[in-house]
C-alpha cells in the first residue's frame, strides 16, 4: 500500500515527529494480549508443492514464498528485484492459458517511468550571481510541468504559516514567491511546517517558489533531496511552479533586503537563468501485467470485471538490522508499522527489549539476530498479487466460465505514487467504459486480533479478528456493488467479518486514495478495495512469508472470486448512482 510520503519523511528525519514509547499506542497498555513470541522460531524457508485449480492456503503459501523471497531485492519499482517478480507472474498466467492483454500481443503494458536527476549543466543566476546547488538552494522536482524562472521578478510572499502575512495568490501570478518561514519549518508536522503541497496549491500560477529554510535542513534530509526520483511521465505534464529551498544569503539577493525586512508584497530582482532536471530512460522498464479470461456469453464477453494487486513494493537498504530486534521493538512500541513514527525506548523499555531478545535468541541459537535489509513485501502486496494469481488459476480451470470477461492486473508502481493503475486507465488496454467494476486487493495477508489494523476516525486504534476484513469504498460509486458484496459474503461456507472503520468519510490516514482502485474509480468504474488492513510490519523488513495467515488469505480471495463471478454474471451492469470525481482532480476521502 502507498505510504504518505510526508509523514514518512517526516518521521525519519525531524526528531520533533518522533515520540516516546509511552506515547505510542501499545500491546502493554492498551489492554490487547501481548505478541506471541514464538512466530520467530519459524522457518524462513518452504518447500513448494504443484498448484492446483482450488484456492488453498497450500497455494498461497507455495506462490508468495516464490515472489517475496529476497532474491527479488524487494520488487522496487524500476529494478532487477521487480523485474524478476513481474516475469513470475507473466509465466504464471502464460501457464495456466490466459490469454495476453498487454502491449503487441504479450503480458505486458510498459509504463512510461523515466528517472530524473539535477542536472548540474542548468544554474539558479540572478544578475551576476550564479549560486551553488546543495549549498545555496535545492530545486525540488516538480515534474516535467515546472515553469521555467527566466526573466520572472521575484515578490517577498510573506511568512509560510501566518496566513495573514501572506500575499494574494493573484499578486503571485508570474513570479518567484519568497516566503519566509517560522523555526523548525523542516518538522514537516509542526506548526508553520514546509508542505510543498500546499504551499505550491496555493501559489499555483507563481513561476517558482523559493522557501526560505536550507539552513534548517538536516543531513539525511539533502540526502533525500539529492536521491534522483523516477516519476511517471504523462501525455500532457501539468503546468507547476518551481520549487526551491534558498539559504538567508540568496533571499537576500533576490529581494534586496533581508526576509526579515522585506514589505510583504514587495519586489525584488529578476532571475535569469533556470535549475531544473534531465530525464533518462529507467534501466529496468516498469511493466503492468495483463491478461485476461474471456466471458462465456457472446453478448457480454465485451464488459470486464477486473481484479487487481500491485507487484511493488519498496526495495532495500543498505543497513541491515538484527531482524528480531526490530521485530520485538515495532511489535511492541510501533505498531503500525510505517505508519507510525520511530519510537524512543526509555531504559526500562530497553531493558524489556533486551531480556525478550536475550530468549528468543537463546531459543533459536541466535538464528532470529540475522542480519536483514530487505523490504520483502510479504503482505504488501505480495498477498494481494498471490491472491489475485491463484483467483487466475481458479477461473481459469472451470468448465464454464462467468458471462463477463474477467481481466487481471498486476500493477507497477503502487508505492511510488500509483503509476501503474493510472497509466492503466489513461492508456487502458481495453475500452474504459468497458470495466463495469474492479476488485483490487493490497495487504490481504494479516488481521489478527494482534495486529492494529488502523485507527478509528475520531480516535483508537482498530484490531483484527479471526474473520476480519476491510472494505474501503464499496458504495461510494455504486450502492449496489456495496449491497452484493454483503449478500456474497452471507453465502459463504465462512462469512467474513467486514470492517468499515477506515473508509469514513474524512478519515485522516485516507486509505481510499492510497492504493490503485482510486485510478479506476476516478473514471467513475464501481471498485471495492479489501485489505486485512495494517500491522506492526508494514513498510518493515519484517513483512516476510512467514508471518502470513495463509488460510485467511485463502478466504478472502475466495470471497473475492465468488464476487467477481456474481458481477460477472449479472443481467446487467453494477449501478452506478452516486456522483463520479473529476478523473484528474485530486482524491478526497
């Protein structure tokens, strides 16, 4: 599943956003039984068994071991790792006779990801001053949309955070905007914090911003800046401001005065010359996978049902950790995984830490202190896209197939902004308004009463259940789809227990708009999203085979299965009754 990429960052880098272990939310107050220790005796390896046409929990278990071992590196987008994971599915729907809905003829749909880097040829000059990059200022990637900065007059906007100090969006319109900013601008979770996103929102027809914050910027944080970026580059590149970061040094030669000085609304120089970016191809092409089952009903093969997973997930690093340290540490005091913010253990924490690693590791003769760098991506979304494969070769096998085609895709890219599933529906390898509704599934592999799955809108933590599920926007297209997923789930041999928590209508972690259903539902196609929800080991290199409920995930994919083919198989397509977004306008929860 998509991260916020802000609050990640945040919490990696500003000490401000971390908090104490008593703070976090806990399996040692907040009333939940303790972790059970003993899933770090299991083994990290599994011998595969043939698959057969049935769902099983056997199934599940021989594919996912396969694709979130360590040799794929974590699937990152763009890498070897993904590669090797993209071709294993493709052999798999090759072999179990589906047929090729990608690009001339195969499995594939390539996506246009390119890598863009700073390109040191291009220069930040104002008059006959050229500034230095990294030192001077950061240019932030704003895509291929940024406006160039030559010949625009550079306007002090006032102080980021007082809203009464800052200039009218219309005196912007054309310039470079500098804004001055409170301490600690780079706590990105503080008050006055640096949101690009909405600084650049609200200054939309500036030329540029530059925010006046370098000095702030921690060591880890230019190293983020200076990481290149691969992005996905659309037909038409929205039109953006630039966007920097300038030390007090070049603010005051683009103004004429110091920050603290300048008029709001006052003018400054002219900047000459423009910093920006250079594009090249990826070393290892982003690749959806397509394929499909056609319909048996000659009048409805034409419509499809799609199911979808992603095939990312978030690579490596290049420091390992003990993996039962980590383990036992997020288990108890983040368990959230990602989701929430590094804890800072007190001595006795520490010392509970120690004496539960000083056991397990007696009891595993040190096997579980292994070295780990490796974001596997067991749940996330290795669940999901093993599901979707076995659901494949489930339909696949029958006799008869449902009336209505169904079309399976494994999207790349998910974690990196879901490039994948938008490239899909703006380049769809079928007609668009032939999908009458899609089924897409991430994290599908957890959901113990253990595990926090999410947190409630107006506040606590939400756990999981021996049947539990998530929903996430079932009837916001089609009250309909909403309804049959209900009457579907009644009929079989083991209901599942849906949990509606996390699709609320304004629910902080915005969950509808964090994986690719929300490509598809965009263009007003009827979607449900499943996930068993979240869990200590999300977005950790905890996230590993091992630790998955195989017979819930057999479950949940049945489920799934029974629901496309009832969609499949109505006299008519889902329903759609309530108002479709704007395809290109952003998502709202």
């Amino acid at each position: 599943m998509k991260k916020i990429s802000l609050f990640a960052l945040s919490a990696l880098i500003c000490g401000a956003g971390s908090v104490t272990a008593q703070q976090a939310a806990n399996p040692e107050t907040d009333g939940a039984a303790p972790p059970n220790w003993d899933v770090l005796l299991r083994p990290r390896t599994h011998v595969p068994s043939r698959t057969t046409a049935a769902i099983s929990a056997a199934d599940l278990a021989t594919r996912l071991y396969i694709f979130a071992d360590d040799s794929m590196q974590g699937r990152l987008l763009a890498t070897e790792g993904n590669e090797k994971g993209v071709e294993y599915i493709a052999s798999e729907v090759k072999r179990f006779g589906l047929v090729p809905m990608g690009d001339n003829g195969t499995f594939f749909q390539t996506v246009n990801v390119v890598d863009r880097t700073f390109d040191p040829a291009s220069k930040l000059t104002v008059g006959s001053s050229t500034y230095t990059p990294w030192t001077d200022y950061v240019l932030r990637d704003q895509g291929p949309g940024a406006r160039s900065l030559d010949g625009a007059q550079v306007v002090f906007g006032g102080t980021w955070g007082d809203s009464a100090s800052l200039i009218d969006p219309a005196a912007a319109a054309g310039k470079l905007v500098v804004l001055a900013t409170k301490p600690n601008a780079l706590n990105l979770n503080g008050p006055g914090g640096i949101n690009r996103f909405l600084i650049t929102r609200r200054f939309m027809n500036a030329a540029g911003i530059a925010v006046v914050a370098l000095e702030q910027a921690p060591p880890q944080l230019l190293q983020i800046f200076q990481t290149p970026n691969q992005v996905l580059k659309g037909d038409e590149d929205a039109s953006v401001p630039s966007f920097l970061y300038v030390t007090q040094r070049v603010a005051r030669d683009l103004l004429g005065t110091s920050v603290d000085s300048a008029a709001k609304g006052a003018p400054g120089a002219t900047v000459t010359s423009t910093p920006g970016f250079s594009e090249t191809p990826v070393k290892y092409p982003a690749r959806n996978v397509v394929a499909m089952i056609p319909g048996s009903d000659p009048r409805l093969r034409g419509e499809y049902v799609a199911i979808g997973a992603h095939n990312d997930h978030i690579g490596f690093s290049t420091n390992p950790v003990a993996h039962d340290s980590i383990y036992v540490v997020n288990h108890l005091y983040r368990i959230e995984g990602a989701d929430d913010p590094a804890p800072k253990l007190d001595s006795a924490q520490q010392a509970r830490v120690n004496s539960l690693l000083a056991e397990i590791r007696r009891r595993t003769n040190g096997a579980s202190a292994r070295p780990d760098s490796i974001y596997n991506g067991a749940d996330d979304d290795g669940s999901g896209s093993v599901s979707a494969l076995e659901i494949a070769q489930y339909f696949a096998a029958q006799k008869v197939k449902p009336k209505r085609s169904l079309l399976f895709v494994w999207h790349v890219g998910e974690e990196a902004g879901l490039y994948g599933s938008q490239w899909f529906t703006d380049h769809p390898t079928v007609p668009r308004d032939s999908i009458v509704a899609q089924l897409n599934m991430d994290m599908v592999g957890r959901g113990a009463a253990s595990d926090v799955t999410g947190s409630k809108k107006e506040g606590g933590k939400v756990r999981g259940n021996t049947d539990y599920v998530q929903l996430v926007g079932s009837r916001r297209l089609s009250t309909e789809l909403g309804d049959l997923a209900e009457r579907v789930d009644r009929s079989e041999k083991r209901p599942l227990a849906f949990d509606y928590t996390m699709d609320a209508n304004g629910h902080p972690q915005v969950i509808y708009c964090r994986s690719d259903h929300y490509e598809y539902a965009r263009y007003g196609i009827p979607i449900i999203f499943f996930t068993t929800g979240g869990h200590a080991d999300y977005h950790q290199v905890t996230d590993e085979p091992q630790y998955i409920d195989y017979d819930r995930m057999a479950r949940v994919s049945q489920f799934v299965a029974d629901l496309a083919a009832r969609v499949a198989n109505l006299d008519h397509r889902v329903v759609v009754d309530k108002a479709k977004p704007d395809p290109h306008g952003r998502c709202v929860q």
